[in-house]
C-alpha cells in the first residue's frame, strides 16, 4: 500500500530576488502501467543539486523556520534563474531504495520488494514514483547508501574516458581532482590503463590522491608548479582536460603547456604552433567567470562544454548499456563513495547542516536518508 | 634556362629583439625529377603572410634602407618568437607564375610554358622551385593576377562550407566579414544555399556587403547590434561561427546571443541551458587577446581552433579534391580577388609600402609583381 503523500524538499527562485527551500507534504500520485513506487532510503548531495537548490544564492544571509528557508540572491543571480521563477523544483537528482507499490504491468509487479537506484530527479522525497526506464535493479543485498550515488559520479567518471576513447585522445588532465568524482576518476584510470594527470589546489588533497595510488599528482598552489604540471603531461602523453572549474587563469596553464610540450616534441618552429590535437571539456563551473584561452595555444585545440545527457545520447547505446551493466559490477568498489554526515530529510535545511553541505568543499559530501 | 640565383624577400628575428625583412640575392637550386622552375608574376599579401614578415614588431619604429627593413620586436613579440631565432624565412604563401623549366619527369616537363598557381611558400621571389604537387594547373588564357590568390582565400571560403556540412551546421555566422574573404564567402553561401550572418564592425563595411547583396549584415558598432544579432540568427538558424578575430568580446556575445535563441526555441526551462549545438573555429587572430567564454553559453557547445592545412587533411582526399576543382572553375567569379594597389617586388620594402600594407586594413590588400 502506498501512502496518499509525501514529504518533498523542493526550491523555488522568487521574483522578489530569493531562493524559497521549503519541506513540503505533497501528494504522492498512482503508478502508471510501467512505474514503480520507490520508498526512498539514501540521497545524496552533489554539486549538480546545490545548483538546482540555492543556485548563487546566500545562505550565510537566510532566514531560516523549521522546513524552510529563505536566501537572498544578487540580481545577477536572480536574473540567471529568468526561467524557473515561481515554478516549485523537486530537488535530488538520483538516490536509491525500495519498491513498495508498482504499476500493473508484470515487469512493474514483479520490482516490488527490490532495492533500485535511480536517476529521476525529485529524489530528496520520502516516496518517489518513477518509470522503470530511469532505474537500476541493485544486486540483491546492495545497500540503500551503496546504490544511493549509482548514477552521477560513476556515469561521469565512465563518460570520461568513453569520451576519451571516442576522440582518440592519449590521456587525461582533471581539475579539482580531490573530489569523490575524481577519487573514482583514479581508480577507474588504474583498472582502464588511462594515463591521469590529477590537478589539485592544496597539498593535502595531493596527499589523498596519492594516497590512493595516483600516480601524477601536480598542487596548483605550489611554486613548482608550472615545471611539475609540465613534466606529468609529457611523462604521460596527456592530452585531454576534462575541467570542473571553468573561469580563472588554470585551464589555458594547462592548454599552454601541453602546446609547449608539443612544439618541443615538433622541433621545427611553425608559426601556427603544434598540430598536435588539445583537448579540453569543461564539465562544471566551480568558478562561475569566463573560460579564458590564451592564444599561444595555437590553432589545433578543441575546447567544448561536458555534460552528461547529451554525452550519453551521442556515445550512443551500446557504449550505453557498457557503462550502465559497469556501474552494477563495480558499485562498491571502483565506484564507491564516501560520506561526511548522513542527516534525515526533516533536518536538511537547518541552519548548520544547510552551511556546512553548502560550502561544497572537497570532503564534505552529505547522504540524506529520508526514512529516518 | 633557369637563372643561377634569383631575389627573395625573406625575414628573420633576431635575439637583439627585432625584424630583419629584406631583398636577398639568393642561389636557385636546379629542379628535382617533378619538380619545376616558375618565374613568380604575381602573390598576394595575406594576413598569414604579414604575420611571418613583421609578426608583431613595430613599423612605425623601424629603420629603412635600400632592401632592408629593420623593425623593433616589444619582449613578448620576441618570446613568441623564440622557435625561429636567427633562421632566414622567405615570405609569400601562394602565387602564380609560368613554368620556364622543370625537372626530367614527363609530367614535369609537359608543364613547361604553362602558367600555374602554387601554395609552397617563399612566393615573393622572381622565381621559385616547386614539387608538382603544390600547383593548379591554371585554365588556358588565365592572368597571373586571377591566379596568384587560388589556394589561402578560396580553400579557406570553402573549408568554411565543407567544415558546417561535416558536422551538420545550420549557418555560418563570419566576423569581421569584409575582408577579400569575407566578401568571398558571401558569394560562395549564396551560390551553395548555406545561411549567412555578416558581423562586421563599420557602417561602411555593411553597406560593403549588402552592395554584394548579403541578406544578413550586422554592425557591432551599431547600438542596434545586440537585437540585430539576435534577430538574424533567428532568421537564419546559423550556430556555426568562424571567428578571424579572437580576442575581445564579440565571440563570447554571439554565441551567448545563440544560447538565448535557443532557449527561447526550447521553451521549458533547463538549468544546463539550450540542448542546442553551438559551434566556434577561430582562424585568425585580429585581436591576440585571449578567447573569453562567458559562462551564460550552456553546456553544449564547441570552440576550436581552425587552421586550413589540417582541416583539409581531415576533410580527406575526396572533399580536398572536390574544393580545388571548384576553385579552378570559379577562379574569376566566385573567388576574386581585389587590390587596393600592385607593386614590384622592388618596391616591398619601402617605407610608404610598408606603412600601408601592414595596417592590415579592409580594402588595403596588396599585390607583389615579380617580374617589374
């Protein structure tokens, strides 16, 4: 039997200029012949969810009453989110959890009692009805909190290197490499043979990713840096950035050096630079300035935006059901994630968990577990 | 018989930071098996060729002699040089000439007396040795003059063409679109259908190609421009720019004005932005500042570096063979040239010469005659 509501995190952009994160009970509709009515367990907090909801607002400067907050946003930022004002956005792009009701098909009926993940959005929500298009049967015995992050990190981390082959490119530069996404980035490099050149900006995250075996590790914060970035790009032939932050001066570093690494293996002086091939996805926008190329890059570099729908529908299906039955192997091993806090749906917009999964700072991931 | 020696303009930098262009007597090697000898009539200044003439050093400061001009490089110009310190470059990409001897083959020989267009480089010379391979063969009864700019500005027009068809482009959005060029490609999207947004940057560039009969002309120093823009690329669907320019904002507002469009054609609001392709080459660099993207562009998008010898291997020996035949056909309609003046090789290096051709200014293109 399921329930006739539920509890919903949803945000909503305000004309006044304020992002409105409110706890609602809403209703929770039947499942249609191919749905399945998913009793949610484990959500987590990605980065790609904060931008849906709080967006640039300030949440140092909310008003916060139990179930709701209000946070100012700046009229540039109000003016970035012109076309969802006023609509009321379930939040959570993916989680995991159990089958309770379903829709009558037989493929439906016979979900009931399993563990999915799934990629539906509205995800922060006791109870979610999706289609089974958008779920992953788990392997039985997988917990809520081990399928809660199946789809995001791993189908990233996957779409990076099924990109990579898909260009032909040698290897891999990535940027804010610390994070949980990149820590799967190394393990998965590791098992692929995918040469990897991590990016980080402090010398302890370099220290984490050593410390799982990474193999290049360079610390934009350090004096060496410009020598040691150098050095990893011709030590592994990589030739392709796949870049969370977007704005501020690192992504044309990199490019410029990979150029000074392929005039030097050219050896003869072209004045259109190397024709060795640059590559650079910007995935994220860490840093929400302009992209910035120099222009002693030369004339044989591509630079385009990386994100995961798209990517996924041009790798076609195939390469597709490659990744997905991927993730299902690996789940609790290549693919694993790791948690700072897990809180309860009904705390997840107090004020000193709000400030803390906000900063969206490295090793501060939250798994919001909506039945306790 | 061939000359002994034969004069060529050539530049060199030098580590004292500055230019050394000048008129060089230099030994005219004796033609290889399929190789031969032209007596160049006639080449064209380019860009391309004033960047490997003065790159960025400072004619204004330069000192004048008879042959020779010495002009200072600032640091930066001089670093950017540092791959061809000391080496004597002769200048000139493409011209056209007669055969007036050629190596053993039968097929070189069977060229002799013919007027041919070649792109091997060194062409501001009174004669120069060319492999086979780099020449057109010129229709009978051709001047030099239609000849001399057969490769750079027609393959270019149509590497423009066959590159939006190869990756499935709607239109062709082109800055600082009256150059020789850009008045090339308007007659070329005609003649093939291909939708076409002028950008230019002068009231009187404008009435320039609408003279030309361009059906989209827009002026970015109009304070009209921003809804220009946006309304012609509604009108025309274009989502391919070609970019001569680089540096400074233009860039970054076309393609932000191309997000616009295609959220407005989309309707629902996404965070990611428009599902819609948007595309940049940037194949000049008018202005060497950086390439700015703002952040208002989506995710799904390419910015590339665009250079004619490498598309043209890309494209492949079908489409290559395809774009040179086209060129020899429409050498005296579809791909004029005009000149603002001509001079005798003689006469290249003097210093009101000089002044006027590297302005690099629409409508200040120059032709070389070798043999006055």
């Amino acid at each position: 039997m399921q329930p006739q509501t539920t509890l919903v995190l949803t945000s909503q952009a305000h004309e006044d200029g304020k992002i409105i994160a409110a706890l609602t009970e809403m209703p929770l509709p039947e499942p249609a012949e191919n749905e399945l009515v998913i009793a949610v367990e484990a959500a987590p907090i990605n980065p790609s969810d904060l931008g849906l909801l709080f967006s640039s607002a300030r949440v140092d400067q909310a008003t916060f009453a139990p179930g709701r907050v209000e946070a100012p946003l700046s009229p540039a930022g109000l003016a970035a989110l012109s076309g969802r004002l006023g609509e009321v956005m379930p939040v959570g792009n993916e989680g995991a959890g159990t089958v309770i009701a379903a829709g009558s098909s037989p493929r439906a009926q016979a979900l009931i009692g399993r563990r999915v993940a799934t990629f539906a959005g509205g995800m922060y929500a006791r109870h979610r009805v999706v289609p089974i298009e958008a779920c992953m049967v788990l392997p039985e015995g997988t917990s809520a909190q081990d399928g809660a992050a199946a789809f995001v990190n791993p189908l990233t981390a996957l779409g990076f290197v099924e990109t990579l082959r898909a260009v032909g490119g040698k290897g891999i530069v990535h940027t804010a490499a610390a994070s949980n996404l990149g820590q799967m980035l190394v393990r998965l490099c590791a098992a692929e043979g995918v040469p990897l050149v991590n990016v980080v900006r402090k010398p302890e995250q370099a220290d984490l990713l050593r410390g799982l075996g990474a193999a290049h590790v360079v610390d934009s914060s350090s004096p060496d840096f410009a020598a040691d970035l150098r050095q990893a790009l011709e030590a592994t032939g990589a030739d392709t950035v796949f870049d969370a932050i977007g704005g501020g001066p690192l992504l044309g570093t990199i490019l410029s050096t990979m150029e000074q690494v392929g005039r030097a293996a050219a050896g003869a002086y072209s004045r259109y630079g190397s024709t060795a091939k640059k590559r650079a996805y910007v995935y994220g926008m860490l840093d929400t300035g302009p992209i910035t190329l120099p222009r002693d890059i030369g004339f044989v570099w591509d630079v385009s935006g990386w994100l995961l729908g798209p990517t996924m529908e041009a790798l076609g299906p195939e390469v597709r059901a490659r990744m997905t039955a991927r993730v299902g192997q690996d789940l609790t091993t290549l693919f694993a994630s790791s948690y700072k806090a897990q809180v309860p749906l009904s705390r997840v917009l107090d004020a000193d968990v709000v400030a803390d999964y906000n900063r969206r700072a490295t090793g501060a991931k939250y798994l919001i577990l909506p039945q306790e």
